[in-house]
C-alpha cells in the first residue's frame, strides 16, 4: 500500500536574523551565525542547517532563534536541511541532558536521536509516476483512436475511468499493457503522468486482523485504573513499575493505556527489546490499531535507508501516533507525548554499548519528565534499580501476581551437578533426571527446551602435555571450537570434529591444529561444552528425536529464525536447544519441559550483577515452561544450588531475592546506591595504555571530592580485547551529575598519546 504525502511546512516559523547553533563536530560550544532572508522562512529552534565552519562547512543543530547577536564579523548560515525544525524543543532539552549525563559530545548524541538519512539529509522521498487523464474524454475520441491504436484506446479507456490518479505501475499491471503505450498517450496530449512522494512501509503488504480490547481480570483493571489515573494527571504522575509474572497479561494492559493515550489526544512510544521485536509482537500492535494502517510505525536496526527515512516523517509529520521499536525508538519525534511504555524494562540490551552509552529506560523516564507524559516500565523481573526506586517512592509499584490463564507457575527442580560428576567421574551434559523428563515428553508427544548460554561445540582445546589452550591472537579468551561450519542448522549426527576454532569476541577463525603447536605432542583435548555439543549429545541419547539449534551461529539468515520458530511452534521440532535467543518472550504452549544446562555460567562472571542476571534467567527461562493446559517443570543444572539467586527463583520469590540482593549492593556501595563510572583506557600497546590510565587516575584523585569512591587503575578482567590492552578505572559516588562533569573535565585537560582511546561509561552494564 502507498500513500501520498503532502511535503508543505505545517509549523508556523517566525523570521529569524540569527541563530545560535551547536556545531555537530565541536564539542559543547554553540555558535552564533546570521540568517539570510531566503532561508528564514524555515529556520526554527531544533532545524538543521549547514554552516561555514572554519575553513569547510559543517551540519549543526540550531538551538536558539536570536534577534541580535553581538559577535563581530558573523557569518550566514548556508543551508536549512527539510522543511520544518527536526528536533523539538523537548528532545532538544533531552538531547543536552543525554550528552551531559553520559559525558558525551553532543554530535554522538544527535548520531543516536537522528538517523543519518535526517541528520545529514541524504535520503528522500521515494518517488513514483501517477497516470490521470490529461483533459476531459469523450467517447468518441476513445473510439477514433480505436482503429488505429487498439492498444492505446484500451488504456485510454482505463484511465477515463480512474477516480482518482493511479500509479503507472499499477494500472499497466491491471490492464496488462506497456510503458510505451501510455508514453505514446502522453506524447498525444491525452494522458498526464505526475510524480509523487510515496511511502516505503515495510509491512505495507500485510494484512492485520483487527483485535479489540479482551476483558480485564481484576488485577488487570486495577493495573490500568493506576495508568489512566496518570494520563489524567501527567504532571503528578510518578513513573509506574508493572511487576507481573510472564504471562500476567502486561501487554494486553499496554494495548489498552495507549488506547486511552489516543483517545486524550495523545501519541504513544512502546519500547521492546531488540530481540523480542519479532513479527508476533507487531503484529499485536498493529492488529489492535489497525483502524489505520498508518497509525503505528515500527522502528528496528533491519530497515533500509530509505525505510528509516519515511517511517521517521511519518512520525515527524503526526500520521503515525505509536511507535514501537528498539532502543533508540525513545528518540521518535512524536509530538504531544502521552506515553511511554518500557516492556521488559531489565533487558540489558537497553543499554547502548557504544558512544552515547546510554539506558534507553533511563532516557524514557527523563524523557517522560520534559514532555510530561505517563512512564510504564513492565517487567517479570524487574531490575534491582527500577525495584529500589519503587521500594523508596521514586516510582509507583503495581504489581500483577497471577497468570491470566490461572496456571500454577512451573515446578523448579534443581539438580545437584556435584554428585552426578562424582557419579559419571566427567562433566555432566544431560543428569539422568533430565534425561528421564525429556524422555517422559517425548512420549507424551510435549516440547521441550534446552538452554545454555554459550555458543559453540567445545569451549577450548587445551593440551593434556603441556596445559596450553588455543588463545586468540587478539583477546585474551580461549578460542572456541565449532563442529559444523558456521551457518550450519538443524543437527547433524555422526559428523567427524572437522571444525573450526573461532573467538566469539573479535571472529577470528583459525583451523584445528592437530598436533599442539607448543610443545608438538599429539595430546590435544577439547574441554567444556556449547549449544552445538548439547545438541550432538541429545541426538544421540534421543536417536528417534527431531532435535533443532537455535544461536547466533545456525541462525545467521532472518527466515532461519522464523522457520525454526514456526516448525517449533507446529510441532515439528520436539527439541530446542538453544542461547538466550530461546529465553525471551515467545509462547509455546505444547512446551512442558525447560532444561537450564548450566545456571553456574554467569553466576562467576567479576560483575555485581551477576546473581541478579542469573535470577532474571532462570525466572524467564521458567516463564517458557506450561503456558497450555498441562503445567511445566523445569530442570535447573547447577555446581552450586545454595546460591541465593538459584534459591530464590527457585521458589518465585521475588521480594526474598531483592531483599537479600539490595543488603549486598548497599554493603558494597554498589548500584542501586551508588551510580557508577567505568573509565576504560585502551591501546595496541600495553605499557601506554597502562600509563595513561595511571595517570588519569592520579589527576582524578585531585579533581575529586572525598565522597566519591575512586578505584585504582588496574588491568580489565578481558584483558586483551580485538588487539588492544584495557586498563579500567571504577569510580562511584551518589552525585552523578557532579561526578560526570568532573570527569570531562579532567579529561578534557589530559593530553593522551594518541594511539590511546579513553572511553567513559556512566551507569555501566559491561565490566568485562
Ligand atoms: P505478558 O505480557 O504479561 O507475558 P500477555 O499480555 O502476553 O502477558 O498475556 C498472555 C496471554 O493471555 C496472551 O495470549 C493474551 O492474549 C492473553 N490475555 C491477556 N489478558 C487477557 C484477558 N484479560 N482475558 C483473556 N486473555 C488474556
Ligand atoms: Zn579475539
């Protein structure tokens, strides 16, 4: 489906004569420059323009419109790119709080607000031919031609009786003719040919079944009650936290306050995780808003150029009123903001992990408080800060603690992988416990899912000689061994480890030596295990089983993952075993079976949150189990089942586990209590980047105030990374504001050589 567009500036503008800018490459320095008359017309706070910029040219972000400005010898700008200002005044104030919150020049944060095709203006309108008759027709006209044009006639005739204009591909399709007959109408003066904007949807094609609203249970009601209470009065709204157990209906309370959001008057953003961004979740949203195609844009990393073009217009311009989208969907250029939702709020994939490092749910909140609009943020397993801030008021808990179907939540059974090594004297991949559940399903025709989050056949070859493994030459990490070649998908038995050893940091591959290359004894061993060695073991234990992968490595092509959802989903697959790819957000209801193979892996990770990351897996990975008729039982493998975090999700017990975990965090000074800033100083050469981050850290012990607490330099647990040596400094103190700006500035004083990088990460996630 396409649609025209009118591309006429709706925005009232005055007539600037100068304008103060940021210029997208300098660093926190606005400067001023004069309007000239032609282009005034178009210049508002928040336009983009070119401006001289020593000696070249430069694109800036205006951000104040000036009568008079004092500056000698002032330049004019040379260019407006669009028609109307691209940034609002509100996202132009979120735009200076991102930058200054994450320490981070304003450029890298308009490269995160804007996509480049709008930043830099180098994309446009797709453009298409639209037929319509060139004058009024008479019949006989038709017919004169007839006798010595046949084919003409025929189209002229078509084109009499169009209503409205058509495009030209369309109505050669329906009328089975060709260009050069209507290119012969046009040169005849009957037909007129005119071009058009249309817009690229990518789901123009599809259909959506309309929904409506489902009848709230009272849990439900009251949840939205809490939301369109705060619509009402958005200016006293606190954030609201959804704390509801997978399956407890949140989405179908989304659909309903953005219903409510619409019906105010206002425009809605729906932030969803990257990876739960799948065709099922848009189309839930599309389907309930299908009233107009339109309404909904959808924004994802898979658009093309052109795609991310026409959806951003179409939110610019006010047609589509929700946005649903990853990460950076919190910068969507709606106007009149009523709502954001944050669905799965303790996903760590709203963390961008590059410059601007920035929390997509942390921006949504600040971003609720300029717009005045109403925050919910949803989860199963709400982060401990997100939790911490409604145990002290910050935000308003709500809480949904039955499953809309009524079923009982899934029966958790740890197993003890201490005694079953001393059992088999080796490394357990499936207990017998597990192995009789997954044989009890497959009599039972149920499904089952299999899940360790580590990608792979073996996680090293190590010498049994002389205990020395395959590292990669650029990381300091074990290279992994991979059995089939990387695109490999459903299992293939009895295969020889004629593989690869590949790092899953920087992609290096290396063949498998057969011989150690150390000391040359033929006493290579592979050691550990990865999805692919699961898979292998079970479709040997389970010869009459169709078992399937699913990971980074068998689904690097989109239909892969579709396919192998839909198989599973129609019963094909009894098997899946796969990475935190299978963990999230997809419903299965013939699955009655869940095998964590490892829980102890990101139990020992050097990271605070590692107890916490592994209670959010076990409890999502649990909500996969028994969403149908029959109830689910999951099969938790562990060297460590005391742990609190196995413990606690064992028995659903979210307040116990958050209890236990805030008394750590606070004892340790860490986050919830304490932001945190990692400086990260990186180098091909160790002995600078060492130097370097020594040093800083002496400067910053002068800059900063006894209340923050400044780490040393030392060595990063991932020593080596992509070629290049990492030294870390944590600091963490209460003011964060204070602490960021202290920071810039004692690097900003730092002279570094040059092949160091330091990067600053203000509430980090990645610690390695
Ligand atoms: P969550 O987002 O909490 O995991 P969902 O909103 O996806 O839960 O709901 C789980 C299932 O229950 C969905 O299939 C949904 O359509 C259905 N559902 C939700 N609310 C209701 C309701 N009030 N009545 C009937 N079915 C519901
Ligand atoms: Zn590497």
């Amino acid at each position: 489906m396409s649609t025209s567009v009118s591309m006429n500036p709706e925005h009232r503008m005055g007539t600037p004569s100068y304008v103060r800018v940021l210029v997208d490459r300098v660093i926190r320095r606005e400067l001023d420059y004069s309007v000239p008359e032609n282009l005034a017309e178009r210049v508002g706070v928040g336009s983009r323009v070119r401006v001289p910029f020593r000696d070249k040219s430069a694109l800036a972000t205006v951000v104040a419109v000036l009568d008079e400005s004092n500056v000698e010898g002032i330049r004019p700008i040379e260019e407006v790119i669009g028609q109307t200002p691209v940034l609002s005044e509100q996202l132009l104030e979120l735009s200076t709080w991102v930058s200054v919150y994450y320490c981070c020049p304003i450029e890298t944060v308009m490269r995160s607000m804007l996509p480049q095709v709008i930043r830099r203006a180098e994309v446009g309108w797709k453009k298409q031919l639209f037929v319509q008759p060139a004058r009024n027709i008479e019949a006989e006209e038709i017919e004169k031609l007839h006798k010595r044009a046949p084919r003409q006639a025929e189209l002229l005739e078509a084109i009499t009786k169009l209503e409205k204009p058509i495009r030209a591909a369309e109505l050669l399709r329906q009328t089975a003719l060709d260009n050069q007959t209507l290119r012969a109408l046009v040169k005849r003066g009957l037909a007129e040919l005119r071009e058009e904007a249309i817009i690229r949807d990518p789901h123009g094609d599809e259909q959506f079944i309309a929904t409506s609203n489902l009848v709230l249970n009272e849990e439900q009601t009251h949840a939205l009650n809490e939301i369109t209470q705060a619509l009402d009065s958005p200016e006293n709204a606190r954030p609201i936290l959804l704390h509801g157990v997978t399956g407890s209906g949140k989405t179908e309370i989304y659909l309903q306050a953005i219903r409510a959001a619409l019906d105010r008057g206002r425009t809605a953003i729906v932030l969803v995780p990257e990876i739960s961004l799948t065709p099922q979740t848009v189309e839930r949203f599309k389907g309930r808003f299908a009233e107009s195609q339109d309404a909904v844009a959808v924004l994802h990393s898979h658009l093309s150029e052109g795609e991310r073009h026409d959806e951003w217009h179409k939110i610019h311009s006010g047609r589509a009123r929700i946005v649903i989208g990853a990460r950076s969907a919190i910068f969507a250029p709606l106007k009149n903001l009523g709502l954001i939702v944050v669905d799965e709020e303790h996903e760590t994939t709203y963390k961008q992990e590059e410059a601007p490092r920035y929390h997509a749910r942390d921006i949504a909140v600040v971003r609720a408080k300029i717009e005045k609009c109403v925050v919910v943020m949803g989860s199963a397993t709400p982060s401990l800060e997100s939790y911490h801030n409604a145990a002290i008021g910050k935000y308003r808990l709500v809480t949904l603690t039955q499953r809309v179907d009524e079923k009982q939540m899934p029966l958790m059974r740890i197993v003890d992988l201490r005694q079953e090594r001393r059992k088999e004297k080796k490394a357990t991949i499936l207990s017998e416990k597990l192995s009789q559940a997954i044989a009890d399903r497959l009599e039972k025709r149920e499904q089952t899912i299999l899940f360790l989050n580590r990608r792979g056949f073996s996680t090293s070859l190590l010498c049994s000689n002389c205990g020395e493994a395959r590292n990669c030459p650029n990381c300091s990490v074990a290279l992994t061994f991979h059995q089939h070649s990387l695109q490999g998908g459903s299992s293939r038995r009895g295969e020889t480890m004629s593989g690869r050893l590949s790092c899953h940091l920087c992609g290096h591959t290396a063949a498998v030596p057969k011989k150690c290359p150390a000391c040359g004894q033929d006493a290579l061993i592979y050691y550990g295990f990865g999805t692919e060695k699961v898979e292998s073991t079970v479709a040997q234990i389970f010869p009459k089983a169709v078992v399937c992968r699913m990971d980074a490595d068998s689904m690097t092509r989109k239909e892969a993952y579709r396919e192998t959802l839909r198989n599973f989903r129609t019963g094909k697959i009894d098997i899946l075993v796969g990475t935190q790819m299978i963990a999230k957000g997809l419903h299965f209801p013939n699955v009655t079976l869940v095998g964590i193979i490892n829980a102890d892996l990101a139990l020992h990770l050097p990271d605070f949150r590692a107890g916490e990351r592994t209670f959010q897996l076990l409890t999502q990975v649990a909500g996969r189990a028994g969403r149908g008729e029959t109830s689910g039982e999951v099969f938790v493998q562990t060297y460590t089942p005391f742990s609190p975090s196995i413990q606690f999700a064992r028995h659903h017990d979210f307040a116990g586990y958050f209890q236990q975990e805030l008394e750590f965090r606070e004892r340790c000074d860490f986050p919830p209590f304490k932001h945190a800033i990692l400086i990260t100083a990186r180098s091909a050469h160790q002995g600078r980047a060492k130097l370097s981050a020594e040093t800083l850290k002496r400067r910053l012990k002068e800059a900063l105030p006894e209340e923050f607490i400044l780490g040393d330099a030392a060595p990063a647990p991932l020593e080596k990374l992509q070629g290049q040596f990492r030294y870390h400094i944590l600091i963490r103190g209460e003011a964060i504001m204070r602490l960021s700006r202290l920071v810039r500035e004692t690097l900003d004083k730092l002279p570094l050589p040059e092949d160091v990088t330091v990067t600053v990460d203000v509430d980090p996630y990645q610690l390695l």
